[in-house]
C-alpha cells in the first residue's frame, strides 16, 4: 500500500466524504468543534501565520442575520443546518508572528509591514485552514457544506470588522436523506502532474 493512512480513514476523509445540501437535525457539540480545531491547527502554513477566523453562528436571531446575506439557493440550507460557520481571514495576523514563529519573530516586519502583502497571505494561508477545518468536520463524522454564494461585504459588515475577510460559510452536521448530489468526474493524474 502507498498510502499508510487506513482505507477507511481514506474513505471517510476523501473517497466517499461529499458537501452536503441537507443534513438531519442533530446537534453539532462545542466539544465537536473543540477536537475538530485542536486536529487541524497543526497543518502547515507559511510562517507558522493563523490568519483563520471562524465565527459560530448558533443563535436564531443570528442566523435569521446571516440567511439574508446568503445567496437564494444557500438560503433554506443554511437556515436549517444543525451549525454554521463563517469562516474568515484575519489581515492582521501578523502581530501573532512573533509568539507563533519564534525562530524568526522579525518576520512580523520584515515581511508584512503593508496591508497589501499581508491580505494577501491571508487570503492564501486561511484558505488553506479552510481546507484543513474541511477534512477536520469530515474527521469528525460530520459533513460540511462550503459556500461561497453569499454577500461577503454585507456578511463582514454584519459579522465581522474592516481586519476581517470573509472567506466562505459553511455548512456542519451529519448528513440527512439526499444530502448529496452524485460524485462528479476529478481529473486523472496524467491531466495534473508534469515531471520535468
């Protein structure tokens, strides 16, 4: 076997894991949220950084909020989700670089001085976490349902502050009755890899 990783752990994270439309109406816990996070904050990203923020949205009212700003077709499915989360990046990150990549603690400076180049690595190192917070739910028996059809400007206006980006909302819980469309066709390895 290449891959060490156990097939149905394969199964679970990847080859039969899909984004989920409809889910049943248990709870996602806190402690689930709790293990997902301490399972994927270690996966790596430049510097060490931790530009991803995730904003729980539980109450009713909040969610009543978020449902508005969301796109006609991620309304009734984020409306009745178990959990939601809004998941952005923070620009300013950098000001934890020293605590969180102390064998360089200048790189604070020396690399992201601009607003420009840090909402840059922002946008690309949350995106990563975003992916990792995705396998982490699926880790976790749950499903999640990553969209990004919504209002961003209205949803940081509403959610979050000018440091903040939004990224995407997502969608947790388990999976209910037709929550799925088919698998749809993936690239073959020829069509992606070049050796040069």
């Amino acid at each position: 076997m290449p891959l060490v990783l156990d097939p149905t752990a394969q199964d679970l994270l990847f080859r039969e894991a899909h984004t989920a439309n409809a889910f049943t109406d248990e709870p996602v816990t806190d402690e689930q949220v709790q293990a997902i996070y301490d399972l994927v904050k270690y996966g790596p990203t430049a510097f060490n950084q931790t530009p991803l923020r995730i904003t729980l949205v539980r109450s009713p009212q909040a969610r009543e909020r978020l449902v508005g700003h969301m796109a006609e077709g991620n309304q009734a499915k984020t409306a009745t989700a178990p959990l939601v989360a809004i998941l952005s990046a923070d620009n300013e990150f950098h000001e934890e670089l020293p605590t969180l990549f102390p064998a360089f603690p200048q790189a604070k400076d020396a690399f992201f001085a601009e607003r420009p180049v840090r909402e840059g690595s922002a946008a690309l190192n949350a995106a990563l976490q975003a992916a990792y917070f995705i396998v982490g739910v699926r880790a976790a028996g749950l499903a999640a349902g990553p969209m990004t059809g919504f209002d961003a400007e209205g949803v940081r206006k509403e959610f979050l502050d000018d440091d903040h980006t939004p990224l995407m909302v997502v969608n947790i819980g388990k999976p209910g009755e037709n929550a799925s469309y088919p698998r749809s066709p993936r690239l073959e390895f020829e069509q992606v890899f070049t050796t040069v």
